[in-house]
C-alpha cells in the first residue's frame, strides 16, 4: 500500500519545527528515522497532513558522558548509540539491548529518541531508562521540562509527551562502582518483536545485590517492574534456589496477554527463563 497523500517540512531550527506543530495541531506528525512511523503510514493506520522532519535539528544530536549524568540526544541513531564507547562505559546495558534492535539497515535509520517517543511495548529502550532510572528532556515552545522515565510511559504507544512538543534528550545515571547491568530478550527470529525481554541493573556489594530493577518489555503495553521477585533478591546473595523463589513471584508481576507474537502463557514462562539467565550473568560478572 502507498500513504495517503500528506505534505512535507523540514525545518531547520527547534523554533520552526514549534511553529509548524503549533499551526497543524493534531493533523502533523514528527519523522526523525521514521523506521516506525513510514510502516504506519503505508498501512494507512496514520494519515496525517503534514511529516514534520526533524533529523535536521542538530540541537537534538549527540552523546556526552559527564561525571555523574550520561546525555544522549534523541535523534542519536541505534549505531551511534552501540558504536560509542562513552556510552557503553557509562551505560553499557544500553548498547545490550540496542543490539537486539531489528536488523542494522534500520539501526542505521532509527533514533533513540523515535523508539521512546512510539512507545511500542515490545520495544527495548523504554524498558531500559525504566531500570537505569533515566530522566527524559522535553521540550516546548513554553521552555523545556524533565520527566523520570517511570513516569513517560502512560500505556500503548502513550506517553507524557504534549501537543507540540519534542523529546529532546535523556540523561542516564553513569554507571557507578559496584553496579551491574544485564539485558535478554525471546523473539521468533532476530530482528523480531519481543516475546518477552528483561533490562535489568543493580548494585552488587560482594555476592548481595542491592538496588536492583527488574524492567519488562513485551508483556504488557507499556515496561513493567517485577517488584515482588526484586523483593525476594534484595539485599542476598543470588544463588539458584532465591532465583527460583523469585522466578515463582512473576506471576503477581506480571499479567501477559495473547498476541500476534506469542501467548500470555508462554510469555510468563519465557519471562522467567529470562530472568534466570539474566540474573546468572549479572551475578557471574565481575
């Protein structure tokens, strides 16, 4: 199928880019990669009136790893993100999941800040600044404003953002001694959706394991926590038998449903395959 007929902007400034979305209101979209929305599109599942381009917006690019704060711009492509060695020392479960991420001609294409914007539950990213507890810039014609990442996802393809405004960049915890990161994913093919995948980070003091976020993407419309199987981890030691004990908690955690990639029973269980395996590496790295 062909989009229906819309027009085309590409404005070159943040100020342009507020005017056109200000003027067309609901009837413009955004397109920075536009490896999600160009599939929409051709399907006729969105027929705006205007794409408003924004990959020309400079204002958006870049990585920068301060002391504490890792900062990455939302038009920062998916191979940008896994070939900077800022990011995968600052963040490295990151570049963990971004190389789960479809096939490289779209990581080539795909930004960072697109996939959190669409919100796709199956999607990496959003499951990942859930566990690295990353806060979200956003901006608008009225100056820019911050959310946790905890608080961006309201549910399918939903977030916080407004009418008129951009994600304009993430800034993400530097990863600090004592931490670890681990990220797994099921999909029938590489490249897939998700069945389930788990981004997972926490603090290791010796064997025990503090602080730790269990985040799951693909099994449910937006990223979940398993709280009551991180309460069963925290503050011990990780050993086969409490994986197991936190393994039979996912079910209070999570409540998948049946779609087109798989049923909410074998996402359950690959849920928990999961979490032993991610839980196995991080416990094994040193």
């Amino acid at each position: 199928m062909k989009p229906a007929p819309f027009d085309y902007a590409k404005p070159s400034t943040l100020e342009e880019a507020f005017d056109l979305l200000e003027a067309h209101g609901e009837d413009a979209r955004v397109v920075a990669g536009g490896q999600s929305l160009l599939a929409t599109l051709n399907m006729r599942l969105s027929a705006p009136s205007i794409l408003v381009d924004i990959s020309g917006l400079e204002a958006l690019r870049g990585i920068s790893a301060g002391s504490n704060v890792l900062r990455i711009g939302a038009l920062t492509t998916h191979t940008e993100l896994i070939a900077s060695e800022e990011a995968a020392r600052a963040a490295p479960l990151l570049r963990k999941a971004a190389v789960h991420i479809a096939h490289p001609a779209i990581r080539n294409r795909g930004t960072f800040g697109g996939s959190l914007a669409h919100a796709d539950p199956a999607a990496e990213y959003p499951a990942c600044v859930v566990a690295l507890d990353a806060t979200l810039e956003i901006s608008g014609r009225d100056g820019s404003r911050r959310v946790a990442a905890a608080e961006f996802f309201h549910g399918l393809y939903e977030t916080d953002l407004k009418p008129g405004e951009l994600l304009a960049a993430v800034e993400v915890p530097v990863l600090q001694d004592g931490f670890r990161s681990g990220f797994g994913e099921f999909a029938r093919r590489a490249g897939d959706f998700a069945m389930s995948a788990l981004a997972a980070h926490g603090r290791f003091d010796g064997d025990e394991v503090h602080d730790l976020r269990l985040v799951y993407a693909g099994v449910d419309i937006r990223p979940v926590r398993a709280n009551r199987a991180e309460a069963v981890l925290a503050g011990k030691a990780i050993t086969r038998e409490l994986v197991a004990e936190a393994r039979s908690r996912l079910a209070e955690d999570l409540n998948p449903t049946d779609d087109l990639q798989a049923g909410g029973a074998t996402k359950l269980l690959l849920s928990g395959v999961l979490l032993e395996r991610v839980l196995s590496d991080m416990a094994g790295a040193r």
